[in-house]
C-alpha cells in the first residue's frame, strides 16, 4: 500500500459537524445564513476591483486550482512555518484573482487521533495552527475543508482549523449545507466542497448535492464545485464510470457527480483525492478537472513516478459561468514533498492524454496546456431558470 490515507469513515460519523457557520457577508456580496470568507490579503494585493463595480478589463476573473496539502503532520514539520511548501510556486499563486486548494489535515493541537494507537496502516495529518499563515503567505484564499483528514482529529481538530484559516484571512468551504461567497473584479463566486464523510456535503447523495448546487447559484454569478472522491495510487490516473471504492469506502461516483452538479448550474468543477493527475473533460460547456495530483507536503505523500507529478490549473471565468481561456502550469514534487516548475512538462503530458483517452471529443485539455474553449458542437449550454 502506498503511503497515502485511511479514514476512519463511517466510525466517526457521531462526530460529524452540520452547523452553518455565519459570518458577515463581503463587500457586495449578499448578507446570508451561508458562510462568507475570504477576506483581502495584505498588500500586495492580487488584482481586485471596486466592490460592486465590473471587471476592469472585461476578461472576467482568473481563477486558480491546485490538489491536496499538507502544511505538516507527525511524519515532519516543514521549516518556516510551512512556508518552504510553497517557495518556488508562489508567483503562479498570487497572481490569479482567486486561488484555491484542498486542505489535507488539521491545523491544530492536542485532541484525540482517530488512528488511536499509531499505525502504518492509518495516517492522521495535524500541523500548528500557526502554520496557516504559510497558506495565506502562499497565495491562497479559500481551502477546502470537505476530504479524508478534515475530521483526524475530531470535531476540536475542525473548529481550531477553521479558526486558524480565519485569524490569517482565509475563507473555507466544505461542511454540511456551507455555502461559501467572495466577490472578485465585481462578479460573486460560490464555492461549495462535497466528499463521502459525514463532516461534508455529501458526494454520494446527488440530489441534495443538486440541491446545495442550486442554492449557490442563486447568490452568485459563478458556482464552484469542490470534490475530493476516487480511488487512490500511482495506477489510478483514469477516471473511471462508476463509483470507486478505496480502503472499503465507497468514495462516490465522480463523473456521474460532475456532470450532476453542471446540471445543476455548477460552472467549474474541481477535484482531488486520488492522488495522482486525472484527466481534465468539457461537459455541456463546463470544465471540469478531476485530479491535479498531490500539491504540497512534507514526508506524508507517497512520491516517484506519476505520485510525484502535479500542476497549477488556471482559468479565466465570466460572470456567465464560462471559461474563456486557461492553461495547465506543470509541476513535479521534490524532496520531502515541495512543488517545482517542471520545464518536462510531464504533469501536462500525462493530463491531455488521459483527457484525450477517457473524454474523447469532451476533452477539456489541449496538448500545449490550454483549455478547450468549447464543447464539441452537439452539445447545449444549460444554465438552470
């Protein structure tokens, strides 16, 4: 077994957390029971506009996407607090008007393992609470919380997280019924998490995923679906039909899921958890990108061959929903688990050609790193009334 994650799943689920949090909304945005987050980072800024006003040069807004991180764990704690994660790729991180990425793990201290005794065949992931500065340091703005680790440490595990990610002004989504809205260059964007654990909006209930799909598009712009489903390892880089199963779960059925919540009005759907690079389709004028592989961590990430392969994905989206134009930024994990530019461009190589293999004419990546603009002809916009 490659040293990737157990989860305790279904014995856990008496901890689950289903309370929306409320938060005072964002300039522009509307004031709602939904979590709102996110806030502003110090100077320097990313591009943003006035609160209200449209996008300054009519492009829409730059969206950015990376896979699962792990800002330290009992395997080893990465010097600076975390920052040295993230120096050689925090350039492609700030620049984008929103950048997002899956929290593997804890921010937190004390509190119980759900590994109980240590075990090499379990892993809980907690790093310092101070090592969320590393995240916004780094470029991001929102994590998702919705995945295998977010529960290692329980409920107490959760709520120090959540509370760590707040204190540096950086918004989170993924728990039960969350709904989470920024507003960037004047245009509203939802963002809403879904995994198959009992603490996330579930990935295997598609008519409440629909449902939570549509309710985000009702107070935004754009929505953005976050999954974190498939199975896991170095052989897994298809995405298969139907459901996968992984250590006994059941880790939902991601393309049915996908092209579930497009129905529902999603724009972008965006996914980690196997591991490894997936393909990346167009589905009714949709984009979605299944895997981007590991992002960061240090001595908890299995590497070598197609484990050690990531990227940045960025894309352009309007306020329609639409993905103007992006591109696959190629990336490799070195050492104990940091992410480099990879001038190889292996990462890159890997996503068009599954894309190419399991979508067909619904690929949504070219060979030179850009997104297909547009579904193939026979297929209709949607966007639910």
């Amino acid at each position: 077994m490659w040293p990737a994650r157990l989860v305790a799943g279904g014995a856990l689920a008496a901890f689950a957390v289903a309370i929306l949090v409320t938060a005072t909304a964002l300039p522009g945005s509307r004031t709602s029971a939904e979590h709102t987050g996110a806030q502003r980072r110090e100077a320097p800024q990313k591009n943003a506009a006035v609160p209200g006003g449209p996008a300054p040069d009519g492009g829409g807004v730059s969206i950015a996407w990376v896979g699962d991180i792990t800002p330290g764990s009992v395997h080893g704690l990465p010097p600076r607090d975390g920052r040295v994660l993230f120096s050689h790729v925090r350039g492609p991180l700030r620049t984008p008007d929103l950048t997002i990425g899956n929290l593997e793990g804890t921010l937190s201290v004390g509190g119980a393992s759900k590994c109980g005794r240590p075990s090499p065949a379990c892993f809980a992931f907690q790093a310092p609470p101070q090592n969320a500065r590393a995240l916004r340091w780094a470029g991001f703005d929102v994590m998702n919380l919705a995945n295998n680790h977010a529960f290692d440490f329980g409920a107490t595990g959760q709520e120090q997280t959540i509370a760590a990610l707040r204190r540096t002004g950086v918004g989170h989504t993924g728990r039960p019924g969350q709904i989470t809205v920024v507003r960037r260059r004047g245009i509203r964007i939802a963002l809403v998490g879904f995994a198959a654990y009992p603490w996330a909006a579930s990935i295997t209930d598609l008519p409440a995923a629909r449902a939570l799909v549509a309710r985000a598009g009702r107070r935004a712009e754009v929505v953005i679906a976050l999954v974190h489903a498939g199975a896991e390892g170095a052989d897994r880089t298809h995405t298969p039909e139907g459901p996968e199963v992984a250590f006994g779960e059941n880790r939902g059925d991601t393309r049915a899921f996908a092209h579930a919540v497009v129905d529902a009005g999603a724009d972008l759907v965006l996914g980690s958890g196997p591991h490894v690079v997936r393909g990346v389709e167009r589905y009714r004028r949709r984009l979605i990108a299944y895997s981007l592989g590991n992002f960061a961590g240090w001595h908890n990430f299995g590497g070598g061959g197609a484990l050690s392969l990531s990227g940045i994905l960025r894309v352009t989206v309007g306020a329609d929903g639409m993905a103007s134009s992006g591109r696959w930024l190629p990336l490799r994990l070195t050492g104990p688990g940091v992410p480099q530019p990879d001038r190889t461009g292996a990462s890159l190589q890997l996503a068009a050609q599954l894309s190419r293999e399991d979508f067909g004419s619904g690929a949504g990546l070219r060979p030179d790193g850009r997104i297909v603009r547009r579904s193939p002809v026979t297929e209709i916009a949607r966007r639910p009334g």
